[in-house]
C-alpha cells in the first residue's frame, strides 16, 4: 500500500486515493487530429521505471495531483499539485 | 499431576495450576501457560496427527509457529476449527482436539496404505496420472484425491453472534519486529531519543531467545522495566508481523490470550495496520531440519525445540534422546537436558571435532564425532537410531527414544524480501543474509547472521544509534545495562542437508515433499527453485516449509551439480504464517461488510409497504408491495399512464456547476451543448468517454447566468463527480468554475401523470404551472407546501410530469403534502419497477444499454453531438466505426405473439437453429399500454430492421419466440403527452 504525501493534505493512505493515470500526456489541442487523439486515449508505455501520475485525493480535498513514483519500488520522488511542472529523475537512477 | 514428562517448574508454567483437556477423546491434564503440544509431550503424547500424502505417523517437531506437523482440529460450540498448530494453541480448561487425517483411528490409518504405494504418487502424480477421460478430473479424480489427502476439515457453523476481529492502525516512527535481545537492547536505546517505538513479537512473552537462558533473565527483566518507563515506547506481545508492503507499512495479527477474550467483547484477533518510518527487523532465526531417511518419526524433534519446552513449560521431550546436529550452539539442549537430569543416549556431530563436543565428553556424555544418521527404527515413536560414519561405514545401533536435531539456524528474513533484499550466501554459518538498503530498514541480530545473544543486543543498540542520528536525535545518557554475559568460544558449523539411505526423507513435512521428488523436479526439468517449489509443493503448506526451505533448495543445488548460492530460496510472500479470514474481515461483516444508505423518505416508503432492492449501495423502494408477480407493478404504471403517480429519485447525482466559466465547461464534458441553455431551462444531455462511447446521461438545468445544476445516473454518481473533478483540474484549470457534490442535499421526487399538473398547483407556490408559462423542459425555484425547493418540468415516464427537490430534511413534509393533494386523483407511489416499465415503453435508456459498449450512434443520439467546439470524446467519436451501420443498434422488440413474455438477455437471431447471434434483449416489461410485453435491444443494423421479424432464443429458459423489431419510441412518438 502506497503512502501518498498529499501536498494539501499531508501523507494519507492510497485508499484516500483514485488513480487517474499517466500525467505526462497533455490532452491534444482540439485540432490536433485523430492520430493525436488517440495517442492520448489508448497509448501507454507500461514502463519499469519512473512515472509521472495523476491521483485524485476522493477520500480528502479532492485535488488532482501529481506524483513521480517508481513503478517497480513505489518509491515516490516527488509530488506536486495538478498545475505544477515535476520532472522524471534519470532512468536508471534510485528507486 | 500435569504429565509424567513434566520434571521443572517452567518459565510460563510457574503457576501450576492445573487444567483438564482432552485429544482424541482422552482425558489428559496441563498446565496454565502450557501449549497444547507441551502438555501432551507432558503427558507422553508422541504420536498426534497423520500425514498430508502418506499417512505416515507425525509427532511434534517444533516449539512455535514452524509447526509443519502437530496441527489439529479444535471442536468448540460452534463446530470444528482445523489446522491449529498444537505449538502455538494455548491450553484452556476444558479444551477438546482431535487429531487430523485419520480413519478410523489415529493409530489405525487405513490410509497409510499411500505410504506403500508411494512409488506411484512421486510429486506431480496427478498432473501425469489422471488425464483421461477429460470428465473424470472433476467428477473422481479430485474429489478422490481431496478426501484421501488435505488436513483438518472446516465444519464451522458461523454464528449469528459471534464477534468480529478488530482492525488497529497503529502509526510509529521505529517498528521493531522481534523482541529477543536485538529487539529488546534496540528499543530499549531508541526510547531514550523520544522517537516513537513500536516493539511486536509473535511471542507470548517478550525476550525471544533469551527465555531459553536463565543466565539472561536479569538483563531482560532490566531491559523489560525500560521499555515500560518510556511513554514513547509501546510493546506488543502475541503480534505476528506477516506481511511488509512497503511505504512502511506492515500486516501483524495479534492473537489474544484466551483469558483477555471475554474481557475484549470475545474478539479474538486484531489485525494490526502498522505504518512505521523506520524498520529495526530482529526476527532472529529459524532452526533447520536434516534430511535423512526417517526424520519424520514421531520423536525427532529439533533440538532448539526440545530445549525450549524444557525451559518454557518443565517438559522433557524424551527420556533418552538422542541428538544429531553440526553447531555447538545445538548442544545447549543436551547440556539443559542433562542438568535437568535426564540422561542422553549420544550426540551424532558431523564435524570432526568441536569445542561443545569437547565440553560434552568432559561432563560424560557420548559424543559421535564425525558420524550421520542413517536411519530412525520405530513407526509410531522412535526406539532407535542407525548411526554410520560420515563415510557411511561402520554402522552401529544406538537406542533412544528421541532424536533432537539440528542442521544450523537460518536467518528469518522474509520480512526483509518482501521489501526487495537480496540474499548473500554466507559460508561461515551455511545460511543466507538478507541485503536490505537502510531505508527500508536496518536487519539486526541472528535475523541477518548475527549469532549469539550477546552479540545480537550489541547489535541492535547499533542499529539504533544509526537512527537516532538519521532522525537527528540523541540517545541521550544510559543507565548502565547489566552486564551480558559472556559467550563461549565455539567451533563453526559443518554444513549438511541430506544423508543418503533408504527411506523417505523429507523436507516438507507438512505437505510430504522428500528428497527424492526434489531430485524428480530437477529431473522433469523443474531447474529454477520456485518452479521446483510448485512441482513438488515444498514450502506452499501452512507453515511455508520454514524449517526445510534451505534444505529443498541445497538438495535441488546437489542436483544440478551447482553451489547453493547459486539456487537460492524461493520469495517468501505474504502472509508468513495463516490469517484467520475472520482477522482480514475485521468489522466489516454482515451488515457492515458495506454500508447502507437509505433515501430521507425511508422510513415513510417502509410504513407504506415497499419492498427494497439494493441499487448501489442504496436501497430503493421496488415496488409498494409484498406480492410478488407483476400485477402490483403494473397497477403502479397504470396509475401513472392514466392520472397521476409519485416516485422518489433522490439517488440521482446531483452536482452544482458554478462560476464564470460554467456553461463553457458544461461544453466541454456533454456532448451537446450547455452553454446556450436559458437561465429557467432544462436540458437532457450526454456525456462521452474520451474514447468516443457513451459515458453518462442525465438533466442540466440553469437557475442563472453562473449557476448549473446538472444530475447523473444514480450508479455513475460518484464515478461522474470524480470524472467532472479530473476535467476541470487537468484539462480546464484556467476556468473559473466551482462544483460542489450536492446529492445529499436535495431529495428529489418525480410526479407524472396527465394530472401531475393540477396535484402540483395544490402545493407550488412562486411559480406558475401553466403550460405556456411553465413548459415541457422548464425549470425555476419555487415553493412547496411553504418549503423553499427546485421545480424541473421534465419526464423520464413519457407523461406530463415534474421533478421537485427540496431539502432533504423537508423531504417528509413536502411528499405528505403532495399525496394528501393528489388524493383527489388516486395519487399512487411507485417504485423502481414501474419506473422501469414506462421508461421502456418510453424507449429511455438505463444501465443497461449505457453499458459501456455503446456509441451515441448506437442509442440514436449522433445528432445530439456539438459540431463547433471541444469536448471530451469530440474526435474518436467521429471514428467511422463507431456510427458503422452493421453495429448494434437500439430498437424496441414485441413478441409476435402477445400472450408470450420476453426475457432479458435472449439472444436475436434469424433463424431457430442460427447459433450466431445478431444482438440481444436488453431491457423488458409487461406494458400497460400496449398488448403483452415490450422491450428494448441491441441489435446488429436494427434501424433497418425495424419492421422484420427476428427469433429471440433464450438457451437459459430453453424458448425460441418471433419478435418483431420495432421503433424503441413505442409511446407518444410525437412527445405530445410530455407537451401536454
């Protein structure tokens, strides 16, 4: 079980949580085309290593945030609100 | 008298106080603080339960929790408990056991006959042996198999009053897991920082291994008075961690005493949710079996076992044992034993020579240096041991009646691979060591190799220096600690795991593994340890083979010629010992295992008769009957079709849409467009999936320039409020727009029939009703029989028909004002089903075509859909294949004969015997409108089917019925009756 470091709430349990998906994929501007559109909707990389998340904190202020969590150790590197820019560390580092 | 074999007080038997039990319908006597298994060793007990495979005769093997043997059935009042290890199940007066895997009797097994005919039940037997016929697996084969194999039976009758477990969250900054002398000198230190301490130990008394050491007691007792001091520190006895899941949180269940039980409201478990910062693992070790032929004799015991029933409970396991281990520290049972004054018929040492040996001797006692067991004679209790040189030569006889082993100690350190450490492979102690990164938490003691008691508490002090700094914390001054007392200087172990010989010899006694199908495993190919650990089920029983792990994995190294480090064990997963279900449930059973929510007008739906239906977690009034069949129902809707009827709708979503941006963001998550709705409108829309399918309907109504009020469907309400939250913060953050859950708030009912309107203006007042000033689609606030509230003309039945909310606290008052109105009419509540059968005569859709396979095209709503501007599903909508004429299509469906019924989930095919399916029914009702039953359906190209005639072939109900595909508007087409 995630512990989720809610940057409005402080750490709660991740069943406070509902996870909302891979954050690094802005939604197409409206005419960017099919293509792009689905790109954002069905492409996922399903990586081992670090990934920027969206989490919807239902159980708490219900804010969107985002965290930059390691899929293979949980480790999470950072958290930020839905507005902020985080940045995925280096591959291969930590976790 | 408490058992012939009792010679000593006993650490936890000191009381004496005498307790009556019996096992197999025996009548026996223990002792306060005895476990099951130590007062039967006490009365002599050897022999007390059946193997898993074989039926061979079992005995005690271990003092804890490994037990992979002495595992019986308690019988209370409320039926028959299995699988309880006899080593952990504390004596209470009165307790009935029964021994397991049996018939008829425990010494009799009719069974044991398996034992002879092992040669043709290898590991894997029944994956090669019962193959064919294909029916026979599940019809013979397993049955057969299950009653001849398994353990204990579950023959519990669940009682309507027994207690429920409890679950406790515990958050700590240090979890110390393990409280013998590394534990214990780590709490101890790490109290003084003012961190918070949690120390757990699966052990009815604290001190680990230090109970077997009376030189110990004054240091611990010293240690123990510390821990009580600290207010930072708490101490939990009888509390198996049995999971780590990382983030620092761990699983522990805490077994009460039998006699806090009654004082705890007869709850008998607590799962412990533990979230800690800091790790100190100080599980110790676990010490190892050896596999020779016969180690599974009742009287082979480990010898740490022995030594802790002596010290424990005054027990002496044997009368004449004999020993057979590689370490000096394995002779401290001899030499307790001996100072005990029960006499030893010979230590077997593997090594050449030892310092303990040398000790041994010195005090007369035999010592075999240099030699094996090659052999137990005996069937239901060992008489005595074969004995060869290392080298298999000079064979001689030595007679006992117990055999007290032991193959070196490995590190517990599942903890520590649950939370990603490797294991080093370790040749001076013959064992592997966790690698655990520090910040997942620091191992300590013999958990990571560290013997030797005095050694493990210098250890944990360490481990809690380092935090305390990482914490930034000082330990501050320590009153100075008792002095440890000294160790002897021993000889290292000589490792060994299997001696070669004729017989089983096991290593997994509980699920029956032997060496042999190890070496089978590697035969068929089965290489890799957790691939050999599925073949042959080493280690998947209870007790997860804990005392013969390594042993299966050195045996599977010898087979593949390769050194044991290059095996290593399989992951040891969670949990690490049995979880009573009921631990897991906690609260949450019966009524509780999830909550209720009940509509405002509950009570009031209940006094006139409803019967329920759980919706969600809602419960909703059905129908205003207790008959069952479809006649109450229909009298509901007819009410509705011909004057006036009522209905609550209070499960809706509902969710106020605020802000300067509000009609833009409404653009932007429907479908169709929001923004355009006129302050006093109503509007239905439609809400997509990113990916193009329907995702939600319902209303948006406009009470002003900034202020919306949208509803969902009752089952999409949370899953539609979370969706709007993630549009609004992801892909809309720059709009100024505020949305607030308010479904509690507002109770909502809905009042159709032609006569709705005149019931309506007995009880509104602010608004006029009139069709031309109030029309189809309208919305306005109002008030209701002097309640402040919200009117919507809007009609999900097809008649004339308002929705009203009000306050949920008003909720009573207003509906009993507008009942005793509509008295007048014959005003007539009605629940979901008649709800269900105007909306399909209607042609509305519910769940059940909103089933998430469904385009807008699909339900006859592509026009629905904005050109000008984005919205969330906008351009994979627009995918041909989602508007492709062959798709299943919405239509209405009748029979063609209207004496016969529909049935949902009836296939449409075109001909009786056509296997392929072209769509199915997917909603259906007896109608009040028309003749016999209508219903609605997706069907391949139904809009040009409308008009043939297809089969509906239900395999369930074994019915084939003509139908014909009709438009799915089978009432008021022309939407007069809403108009009117």
């Amino acid at each position: 079980m995630l512990r989720i470091p809610c940057p409005w709430c402080g750490e709660r349990d991740e069943i406070e949580f509902r996870y909302r998906g891979d954050a690094s994929k802005p939604r197409p501007a409206a005419d960017a085309g099919l293509e792009a559109f689905s790109t954002y909707t069905y492409a996922r990389e399903n990586r081992c290593g670090w990934h920027l998340e969206w989490w919807l904190h239902v159980a708490g202020c219900r804010k969107l945030i985002k965290l930059v969590r390691h899929t293979l150790t949980h480790e999470i590197r950072a958290v930020g609100r839905a507005g902020d820019s985080l940045t995925l560390p280096p591959e291969g580092s930590g976790g | 008298m408490s058992g012939s074999h009792r010679i000593s007080p006993g650490l936890l038997t000191k009381s004496a106080t005498a307790i009556e039990f019996s096992f197999d319908g025996r009548a026996l006597t223990g002792l306060a603080g005895d476990t099951l298994a130590s007062a039967l060793l006490a009365n002599g007990v050897r022999l007390v339960g059946r193997s898993f495979k074989y039926h061979r005769p079992r005995g005690i093997v271990t003092v804890g929790p490994e037990e992979p043997c002495a595992l019986v059935d308690v019988l209370t009042e409320n039926g028959r408990e299995p699988n309880q290890p006899a080593t952990t199940l504390e004596l209470v007066a009165g307790l009935v056991a029964e021994s397991q895997n049996r018939w008829p009797s425990l010494s009799f097994d009719a069974l044991a006959i398996n034992d002879r005919l092992s040669r043709f039940l290898p590991a894997g037997f029944y994956y090669k042996t019962f193959m064919a016929p294909g029916w026979a697996w599940e019809k013979l084969y397993e049955p057969l198999i299950r009653r001849a194999a398994g353990l204990g039976r579950l023959q519990a009758a669940v009682s309507e009053h027994a207690a429920p477990a409890e679950t406790v969250h515990e958050h700590t900054d240090v979890l110390v897991v393990g409280a013998g002398t590394a534990g214990l000198a780590a709490a101890a230190h790490l109290g003084r920082s003012g961190l918070r301490v949690l120390l757990v130990d699966q052990d009815v008394a604290l001190g680990g291994g230090s109970l077997l050491d009376a030189r110990w007691s004054s240091w611990r007792e010293a240690m123990l008075a510390r821990l009580q001091e600290l207010d930072s520190v708490s101490c939990l006895s009888r509390t198996a961690v049995v999971g780590a899941y990382g983030q620092g949180v761990f699983g522990a269940i805490e077994t009460l005493a039998p006699a806090a039980i009654a004082a705890s409201g007869g709850v008998r478990e607590r799962m412990r949710i533990i979230r800690a910062r800091q790790l100190i693992l100080a599980s110790g070790s676990v010490e190892r079996l050896i596999a020779f032929p016969g180690n599974d004799v009742p009287g082979v015991m480990l010898a740490g076992a022995a030594l802790g029933y002596l010290r424990r409970y005054g027990v002496a396991v044997a009368q004449r044992p004999a020993f057979f281990l590689n370490t000096d520290e394995a002779y401290e049972a001899a030499f307790a034993l001996a100072d005990a004054g029960v006499r030893c018929a010979g230590i077997i040492d593997v090594r050449p020579a030892s310092k303990a040996a040398d000790r041994a001797r010195a005090r007369g006692i035999e010592v075999h240096s240099h030699a094996v067991i090659a052999g137990v004679a005996g069937r239901r209790c060992v008489r005595a041991l074969r004995v060869t040189d290392a080298d298999g030569r000079n064979r001689r006889t030595i007679e006992a009646d117990g055999l007290l082993m032991s193959g070196g100690y490995s590190p517990a350190s599942a903890l520590a691979s649950q939370l990603g450490a490797a294991l080093v492979w370790q040749p001076a102690i013959a064992a592997f060591t966790p690698a655990l990164d520090s910040a997942s938490g620091y191992v300590v003691g013999a958990a990571r190799g560290c013997f030797g008691l005095a050694a493990a508490a210098q250890d944990g002090e360490k481990a809690a220096a380092a935090i305390a700094k990482n914490f930034g914390r000082s330990l501050g001054t320590l009153s100075p600690a008792p002095d440890l007392p000294v160790e002897l200087e021993g000889t290292p172990i000589a490792a060994v795991w299997e001696i070669p010989g004729r017989g089983k010899a096991f290593v997994d006694l509980q699920h029956d593994v032997t060496t042999a199908d190890v070496r089978l495993a590697h035969r068929e190919g089965y290489e890799h340890v957790e691939h050999m650990k599925r073949y042959t089920t080493h280690g998947m029983a209870t007790d997860q083979g804990r005392i013969g792990g390594l042993v299966g994995s050195a045996v599977l190294a010898s087979a593949r010629g390769v050194p044991l480090s290059g095996v290593g064990q399989p992951q040891p997963r969670p949990y690490l010992q049995p979880v009573p279900f009921a631990a897991l449930a906690g609260m949450e059973v019966r009524e509780h295992f999830k909550p209720k929510r009940r509509l405002p007008l509950h009570h009031w739906h209940e006094g006139a008769g409803a019967t329920f239906v759980s919706v969600g977690l809602w419960l909703r009034p059905l129908v205003y009957s207790k008959q069952t069949g479809w006649d109450p129902v229909l009298n509901e809707a007819r009410a509705v079709r011909r004057s006036v009827g009522i209905t609550d709708v209070s499960t809706l979503g509902k969710i106020e849409v605020q802000g300067a941006d509000a009609g833009r963001f409404l653009d932007f998550v429907y479908a169709n467009s929001m923004s355009t709705l006129a302050v006093g409108r109503a509007r239905y829309g439609i809400m997509l999936r990113e990916d193009g399918m329907m995702l939600d309907d319902g209303t948006v109504s406009r009470f002003g320039p900034e202020q919306f009020v949208l509803t969902t469907t009752t089952a999409n309400s949370a899953a539609i409020l979370e969706h709007l939250e993630f549009q609004l913060q992801a892909n809309c953050p720059t709009l100024d727009v505020l949305l607030t859950d308010v479904g509690d708030q507002w109770a909502q009912f809905a009042l159709a029939g032609p006569r709705s309107r005149e019931v309506l203006a007995a009880v509104v007042s602010g608004v006029d009703v009139g069709n031309e000033p109030f029309p189809f689609m309208a919305a306005a606030e109002a008030r209701f029989a002097g309640c402040a509230g919200r009117l919507f003309r809007i009609s999900f039945s097809g008649e004339l028909a308002y929705e009203v909310a009000v306050p949920a606290s008003q909720a009573r008052s207003v509906w009993l004002a507008v009942l005793e109105a509509g008295k007048l009419f014959g005003i007539c509540p009605y629940g979901l089903d008649a709800l269900n059968t105007l909306r399909i005569e209607k042609g509305h859709v519910t769940g059940a075509e909103l089933n998430g396979n469904t385009s807008a095209d699909d339900l006859g709503m592509q026009r629905m859909l904005k050109k000008q501007g984005d919205f969330v599903g906008r351009m994979l909508s627009q995918r041909f294949g989602l508007s492709a004429p062959e798709r299943l299509q919405l239509v209405g469906v009748r029979p063609a004969d209207p004496a016969r019924r529909l049935r949902n989930g009836a296939h449409l095919v075109l001909r009786e015997t056509d296997a392929s399916s072209l769509g199915y029914i997917t909603s259906s009702t007896p109608s009040v409108e028309r003749e016999g039953w209508v219903g609605l359906a997706l069907v391949a190209g139904g809009r040009a089917r409308i008009g043939q005639q297809l089969i509906a072939r239900s395999m369930i109900h074994g019915e084939t019925l003509p139908i014909d595909i009709v438009s799915p508007h089978m009432l008021d087409p022309e939407n007069l009756r809403v108009r009117a």
